[in-house]
C-alpha cells in the first residue's frame, strides 16, 4: 500500500483540500519506564484522534492502560488514519479503543481511505494492542497496514477483528475492495508476514478453499510465550470445541485465528484466549478495560 502523500496543514486545520478531500488524523505516542512507573512521556496528534489520560487499574506499578479516541467514529473516502506508539525498555502499555472502527461506503468517485497502525517495542519492553473490532460497511475502498516492530526480549499480544457488512440490518457487504497488510519483525527479520485482499468480487471471497462467505475474522497473536505448546493446550480446553478457530504456533508467534459469521463470537473468542494467556504471558492476571463495559 502507498499512503496518500500529504502536505502539513495549515495550523489548526487538521486537512487539506487539493482537488479531491484528504483528511489526515495521526497519533504518536512514547511509553517509558519511569522509576517502576509506566509513563506516557510523548502524545502527539494532528486532527481528530487523541488518547484519554492513561489508567493504572492493576496498580501504579503495573500496565499503563491508554483509550484511543477518534471521534468521527470511521474512515470515509480520502481519509487517512495513522497511529504510532513506541515501547521503551521496561514500559508495560496496554492501548484499545472506546468503540467500534467503521469503515464507510466509498464516495461516487470510488475514493479509498488509508489506515496505518506503528508499533515499536523495545527490548524489555511489553505492549498489548487491544483495539474493538472494525466494521466494513457495503462499498467500502481502503488499505489498513499495521506493522509491528520488535526487539530483543519485547513482548507483544493483541488482536484484529473484521466485520463485513451489517447483516443484522440485512446491509451485507457485497462492493468494495479491503486490502489488509501485516507485517510483524524481530530486530528486523520477519515472524510474520500477510497480505489479505478482502474483495466480494473475487472467487476467494465466497470459495470453500478462502473465505467460504464468512463475515468475520479475526487473529490474535502472542509473542514472548516461554512454552507456546502448553500455552496452546490450554486454549484448546478453555475455549469453545467448534470449527470456526484454530490455533497454531509459528517461529514463535503464537496464532489464533476465527473465520465466522458473529462479531460478538469472535470478540468473546479474543477477549477469553487473553484470559487464559496472559498469565503464562507475563505472570498476571487479565484486566478487563473498563470501556468495554460501557
């Protein structure tokens, strides 16, 4: 994916208008450890996506829990997102969000939106990346990119969740082209690369031997497990005996993956594998965000 090239906007705008509608929202965001402390020392942001202050719900000591917030709820044509954190050594940052990520139906010229998500973590240093699922509406064009960067010792677990339509609203997702990238390195040599071209036109979409008609999927990986087969036995008994996820273990990345139809199935199937691996992650038990209560 090329990201649309923008210039800086004029202060305080937090867009430009050249012709076609270019909305660039970007967040940058530094975690150092501070005396024992987790701090958020660096919260950059152009346009509209911001953090709310940080959390310590596990105590002082413990994961510096961060929402990120992007008030226009999605992404519509010529809009470009990206967020950018970085981990230093001995940081814990645990960053989700508030609510659902929409993707919105394409402008009849057919524009595309942007999405890129950074994240670096240094050795020694931890990052849970939580987000709510995002949900694709019919028509909707754009690339989401998300690398993530490790080194040394770093650990990382999180989690991406995709919707596809709204059948509920009987809205399925039948136009549109998603291309999905993820590229996941440690000390810049490759664990995991993917891409994922998510297009109702193409044969893959609804074939038995790719998508099979399945609006929903969603992976989560670990890394930084001391015995991923274990870790893996217990998934396999805690979590439900039915076809639609899987789990396996690749150069040390941890993978579980769900191919269903029901957001809430793969969101419950996410959230409860974080459960069950956290402990044998990094020794303490899972936290539950607030937000997600709300």
């Amino acid at each position: 994916m090329t990201l649309c090239e923008l210039a800086t906007p004029a202060a305080g705008s937090g867009h430009r208008f050249d012709g076609e509608r270019h909305w660039a929202a970007s967040l940058a965001l530094r975690f150092a450890n501070r005396e024992g402390i987790t701090r958020l020392v660096q919260a950059r942001h152009q346009g509209p996506l911001r953090v709310q202050r940080p959390f310590y719900p596990e105590g002082s000591t413990e994961a510096c829990h961060v929402y990120v917030l992007h008030p226009p709820g999605g992404l519509v044509s010529g809009d470009t997102l990206t967020i950018r954190a970085h981990i230093e050594r001995g940081a814990h940052a645990l960053l989700t969000t508030p609510a659902a990520n929409k993707l919105y139906k394409a402008d009849s010229q057919g524009v595309a939106w942007n999405q890129q998500t950074e994240l670096n973590v240094a050795d020694g240093g931890t990052l849970e990346w939580l987000p709510q699922e995002t949900i694709a509406f019919d028509g909707s064009k754009g690339t989401q990119r998300t690398h993530i960067a490790l080194h040394g010792s770093a650990r990382c677990l999180g989690w991406e969740i995709m919707a596809l339509g709204r059948p509920a609203s009987e809205l399925p997702y039948v136009t549109g082209r998603i291309e999905q990238h993820f590229r996941l390195t440690l000390d810049g040599k490759p664990l995991w690369l993917e891409r994922q071209p998510l297009d109702p036109a193409h044969p893959r979409f609804n074939g038995r031997w790719g998508q099979g008609g399945a609006t929903v999927q969603a992976t989560l990986w670990a890394v930084g497990l001391e015995d991923a087969g274990a870790a893996i036995d217990e998934l396999r008994e805690a979590l439900p005996d039915n076809p639609r996820w899987a789990v396996t273990v690749r150069q040390g990345v941890l993978l579980l993956r769900y191919l269903g139809n029901s957001r809430n199935e793969a969101w419950a199937l996410c959230e409860q594998a974080w459960h069950v691996l956290r402990p044998r992650w990094i020794a303490r038990a899972a936290h539950t965000p607030r937000i997600w209560l709300t």
